[in-house]
C-alpha cells in the first residue's frame, strides 16, 4: 500500500508520521526546497527566522497539546514555557493588560482591571476550560450537544452576551490575531479552543518551527518512509475513480494506492483531470472566505542591544477589534503582535523580534504575477512604507528598538503565495462560519474513496488544529483501507 502526501506542512508531516509508524509506505512530496510550509524557518546572515510559527498553548505535562504530541515524539524537543505571570501583554490605546496563565489566574488578573465583571470573567474561564476537555473530532459536533452550541455562537455575539464592558471585549479578543476576527461567522468554540489553550500555559520553541518539521521528517524517514523536497505535484491521473498516478514537476509520474492533500483544496481539485470530481463540488469550496494573510517585519538586531523578552506583545490603535468581511481594507497597520526569537546562545539578549499583522490579497494582489527576488520597485517600496508604519507604531512600547535595527526583512501574503503555496496567501486558510458549519468544516474525505483532505483548512488551523485534524485523517484513512 503507497501512500502519498501532497506537502511537507505540519499537517502533511503528522500524517506521514503516524501512517509510516504504522507499517504504511509514505512518500511525502514537498514543492519547496524546504519543509515545514508555515513552520519552516530561513537564515539571514547567519541568524535563524520564522516563516510563521512562533508559539504554541498545552505544552504543560497532561495538558492538550502535550498529548497529542505524545504520539509524535514531540515531548523532548527544547520548549521553553513563557512567564506564567503574563505570557501575553496587550496594549489597546496605550492602557495594559496582563494574560495570566491558569484559568483562575486569568479572570482574577482581568478582574482587577474590571472588577465589575469579576464573575463573568470566571464564568468564561470555565468555559475556555471545558471547550479543552471537549477537543473532538469536528465532523461529530452535531452529536455532542454542548459543543454544537459553542460552535453555532458567535464568538462576537458570546462576548456581547456576556461582558457588559466593551473595553473588557476587546482584551479577550486582543491577542487573537491569531484568527480572523469576523464578527458575523467566527463561532466562540473556535475561539475558545484557540485563547483556552494557551491559557493553559504558552511555550517557544528554541530553534522556531523548523524543529518540528525537522524532528517528523526524521521520525518518518526512520520508519522507512520518504520525504522529497523541490517534488511539485503538478498533476494526479484518475482511473476507475481513484487516484492512481501523482505527477511531478510535469515529469515524472508516481503510482499509489492512496493520496492526502496537505495543500489548500482550492490548489489541489485543479490538478484533477477535468470532471474527476464534480465542479459544484469544488465551486462551493471556491466559494468559502478565506482569511486574511499576513505582513511581517522580521527584524535583525545589533548584538548585545536588545534583551530578550519571555512574552508576547499585542499592541492596538483602534477602539473595535472585530470586523465584518465586507470592510474596505484601506491599508492600516492598527494591531501588531510582536515576538521575540529565544536567544539560542541562553544569553539574555534576542537577535531578532518578528512585528506580525494582517494583510489582505486586495493590497499586494496587483504584483502576484511578478517573481520572488525580480519584484518591482513599487512592491518594495509599498514594503518599506509599511515596515516603517509598523515600527512607528511599537517604538512606544519598545524604546530599546531605537537605534538598534540592524537589518529590516519583510513577507507578505504575495510571499506565502510563493514559497508556502497559500492560497491567495490566506495566513489560516478556510474560515468555519458558526452559520453555515455544515459548509464550512470540510470532510477529510472527497467524493474519491482514495483521496483524502488534511492540513489547516480542514477543521481549525494553528499546531493544534493542524495536528487535530491529522489524526481524524489518519483514522479515517486506515478505517476506508478494507474497502479500497
Ligand atoms: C504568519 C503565520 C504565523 C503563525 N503563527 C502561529 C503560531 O504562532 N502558533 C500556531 O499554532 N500556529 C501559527 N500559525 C498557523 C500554523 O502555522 C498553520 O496553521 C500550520 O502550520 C499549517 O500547516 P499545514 O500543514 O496545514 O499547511 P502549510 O504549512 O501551508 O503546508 C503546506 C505545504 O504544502 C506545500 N505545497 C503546496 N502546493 C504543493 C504542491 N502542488 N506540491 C507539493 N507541495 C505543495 C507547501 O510548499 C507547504 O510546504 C501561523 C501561520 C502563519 C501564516
């Protein structure tokens, strides 16, 4: 039984892993000459950044992420827990707030600031912590009442319901660019899934997300299987309504007996043969909204100039962190999350701090025909500009930046589109609508019986969604064998 793996992403690897481990032929093809798709790490002189990953929730001993890593030798690699005290400092119109870790902890540092709302606060805290407990697979939502509920809720219309302050609204919503913050269709267990796990306790990894990459290809290729990198999947041959060829760089043709997707389904269904699957199939796919992508400023620090902070900062200059799809993107740097690479010499001082905020196709869609490294002068300068804005903005809270940028690199979703093959460089792919679940939560299963979905747009996005849905995949993937 060959089975291939279309990506070397987190989702493509955690399959390739657990099927490899499991006797199963794997070959994972890779377009990039890296792997890791958002995990993957690059090196300017001589110093190591992250594409995107740069922390993780659950990490703690028993806690969520903690055992579903289990299962993929993930538990030795160099963690590094965050302040529990406060792992996340938020800034909204220059007023802060501290995330504390441990759920209690949480509502009681948040109740200080809004003693008012101290019950609510703890009502919440309870609620983040039941929606980990119930971490399930999605497609059984319906027969699990509790979280049908959380996941029909806006998150938006949970928060109107139950904080009264609209300034507390906006600090429980503040560290989540972590997710697009649609007020009509984001629906609250996505976003108690999310802010309830690193709630539970927030890690780095030293080394940034390459490591995990690295550490699945090496498990994979110690249980026999294969990971091939600069192996584009260009084309798939059908015959008798299976998958029965992948094609390659346009050349050379692989045969299996089953194939998974780790790419985005609206990149994959046009490299079927015509009429493969049905087009209201793939059109309702097309359909679905996407999310945002994303602008990050890496910056490169002199030596010995900045210290290394043990947290994350979420910086606001607007009074409304939610907003409604049809809002006009009128090219704006008001929220930046700010990250700081762990020094990997143990000094205190950090060589470089990653400013992440959210863009959309419309503002670079105009350059997508242009090639990496051969831009044109007006991308660069678009580029620069909002580079510029964004450190403006931190400075304030950052004064140790001043002066001490040594070099200034830059990626935008025209970056992701190219390097990491995101569709239309949509940062977390599909977004589940609390309206229309049945929708938007794709099936790891296609109408092919031998073709079968995994990765960020399947069920939710992030390390833990991602390796969430792997395990559904893989489940589904041997329970389908028998009637191959
Ligand atoms: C900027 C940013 C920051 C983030 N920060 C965090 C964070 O701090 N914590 C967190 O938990 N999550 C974070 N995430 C989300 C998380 O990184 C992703 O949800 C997750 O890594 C996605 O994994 P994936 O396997 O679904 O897809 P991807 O990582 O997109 O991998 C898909 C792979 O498929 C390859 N590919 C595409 N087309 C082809 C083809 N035709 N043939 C062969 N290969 C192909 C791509 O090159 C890529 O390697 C972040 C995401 C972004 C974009």
């Amino acid at each position: 039984m060959k089975i291939v793996i279309i990506g070397a992403g987190l989702g493509g690897l955690e399959c390739g892993y657990l099927l490899s481990k499991q006797g199963f032929e794997v070959c994972i093809l890779e377009q990039g000459k890296q792997i890791g798709g958002c995990l993957q790490s690059f090196e300017r002189k001589g110093h190591r950044f992250d594409t995107g990953f740069h922390y993780v929730g659950g990490m703690g001993e028993g806690e969520v992420l903690y055992r579903l890593f289990e299962d993929f030798n993930l538990l030795n690699l160099p963690w590094k827990e965050l302040d529990r005290e406060c792992f996340d400092e938020v800034y909204i119109d220059g007023e802060k707030f501290s995330y504390m870790n441990g759920y209690e902890n949480f509502a009681e540092e948040l109740s200080r600031q809004f003693p008012n709302q101290r019950e609510a606060l703890h009502r919440y805290a309870t609620i983040l912590k039941n929606a980990q407990e119930g971490l399930q697979d999605f497609s059984k939502m319906a027969d699990n009442p509790t979280s049908r509920e959380l996941m029909t809720t806006s998150a938006y219309n949970f928060l109107q319901q139950n904080f009264s302050d609209e300034r507390l609204r906006n600090v429980l919503s503040a560290t989540s660019l972590k997710m697009d913050l649609l007020a009509d269709s984001l629906p609250f267990y996505l976003f108690a899934q999310i802010n309830g796990t690193f709630i539970q306790s927030a890690w780095r990894l030293v080394g940034g997300g390459q490591v995990i990459a690295d550490t699945l290809a090496a498990g994979i290729r110690s249980h026999g299987g294969e990971v091939r990198t600069r192996a584009r999947v260009t084309g798939m041959q059908v015959d008798n309504e299976r998958v029965s060829r992948v094609i390659i760089n346009g050349e050379e043709e692989m045969a299996c007996d089953l194939v998974i997707s780790d790419i985005h389904p609206n990149i994959l269904f046009p490299l079927l043969p015509e009429g493969a699957v049905r087009k209201r199939y793939i059109q309702r796919i097309k359909n679905l909204h996407n999310s945002f992508g994303v602008f990050t400023v890496h910056l490169l620090l002199k030596e010995n100039s900045v210290k290394y902070r043990n947290r994350n900062l979420f910086i606001h200059h607007q009074p409304e962190l939610w907003r409604t799809v049809e809002q006009p993107v009128d090219g704006c740097t008001r929220s930046i999350g700010v990250h700081f690479s762990v020094p990997e010499n143990g000094g205190e001082y950090t060589r470089n701090i990653d400013l992440f905020m959210p863009m959309y196709w419309q503002e670079v869609a105009a350059w997508s025909d242009s090639q990496p490294l051969r831009r044109p002068g007006d991308y660069e300068a678009f580029k620069q500009r909002r580079a510029e804005d964004a450190i403006t903005q931190v400075l304030p809270y950052l004064p140790e930046l001043k002066g001490n940028i040594e070099q200034i690199f830059t990626s935008t979703p025209l970056t992701y589109h190219d390097y990491t093959g995101t569709y239309e460089g949509s940062a977390y792919g599909i977004c589940t609508d609390c309206n229309n679940l049945m929708v938007t939560i794709l099936p790891t299963k296609t109408p092919l019986p031998n073709l079968f979905l995994t990765g960020q747009s399947i069920n939710f996005h992030g390390v833990l969604g991602v390796t969430v849905t792997a395990k559904i995949t893989c489940e589904q993937v041997i329970a389908t064998l028998p009637t191959l």
